[in-house]
C-alpha cells in the first residue's frame, strides 16, 4: 500500500461499535438512559439489537452462554473502553452519583492543558470514560496539521513537520 500514507484505506469516520452482553434489556436500557443512545431500526435480515448516537451506532448482541464474558469489577482507565466528549465534567460527574454508577476521576495535565477523565462500566463490564479532550489538540507527530478533536472546534491550527510533546501554541 504505498504511497497513501496518511489514509491507506480512506476511511471517512467511526460507524457502529459492536457489545456482546449478557442482558440485552439492561445493556439497551444502559446505553439509553445513562448515554443517551436511541434505538434504531435495524434490516431485517440482522438478529440484533442497534442504538445510534453522538455519531455512532452500537450494535448489542446477546450472548448465548453469559459464563463465557468474564466480568471486570475493577475500574482501571488502562483497560480498553470507548470515550464520549462533554459539555460539563461536572455535571456529569453529578449524574452519575445521582444513578449511583461507581466512578473512578483522573485529571490529565500536558503542557499547562488540564483534563478530567470518567471511568464507569456499562452492565457487562466494559469501560466507558466521558471526558473534556477537547482542550488538548492532536498534534500528529511528523508531516500533518495539528487539529483539534472537538467536533465543534474542527479547524486547522498550524502546519508542523515537527511538534515536542511539550509544545504549547
């Protein structure tokens, strides 16, 4: 694949995430009223349940024997886990208590940039973080411009061939 290094496949964006689970009423229920995903119609020709949202789909497929998903009670941010922007940290922070959702903070610092992470489990033990990313710009390492990964601030900031971790526009 040479010569199309920058997007080898031209992919455009995410489309769907695909959760097996072992309750298809607590996950659907999860993903709606604590993420806001609405469901969706699906073709009939598929035998699972979809949910749209913040720009993504998430399929949920049930698990025929629910001893095969190993359940995760800790909350360690490293683990793999889907991310969602948000308006208020804070706020949701608060909601969560309000559900009684168990929670683990951290607060990211780069360069004087400061971020707060949320971490919490969907009902079958996948990590889920909400946080305000959008402070910190991607800033690719060689050959690209630095962009921000806000969907609302999705302007160009400067062309680099070369950006330190350190760098603070």
């Amino acid at each position: 694949m040479k010569g199309n290094n920058g997007n080898p496949l031209a992919l455009t964006s995410l489309n769907h995430i695909s959760r097996v689970c072992t309750s298809l009423e607590e996950s659907i229920d999860f993903y709606k009223n604590v993420l806001g995903f609405i469901p969706i119609r699906r073709p009939t020709s598929f035998n699972f349940n979809g949910l749209f949202g913040h720009g993504i789909g998430i399929h949920l497929l049930q698990l025929e024997d629910s001893e095969k998903l190993p359940k995760k009670t800790e909350i360690n941010p490293k683990d793999n886990h889907i991310s969602f922007q948000c308006e208020s940290i804070d706020g949701v922070e608060k909601k969560l208590t309000e559900m009684g959702i168990e929670y683990v903070k951290q607060l990211v610092e780069e360069g004087g940039i400061y971020v707060d992470q949320l971490f919490f489990h969907d009902p079958d033990g996948f990590m889920v973080e909400i946080c305000n990313c959008d402070k910190l710009p991607i800033i690719p390492l060689v050959g690209e411009m630095a962009r921000s990964c806000s969907t609302h601030n999705l302007h160009t900031t400067s062309q680099m061939e070369y950006v330190p971790l350190n760098y603070i526009p």
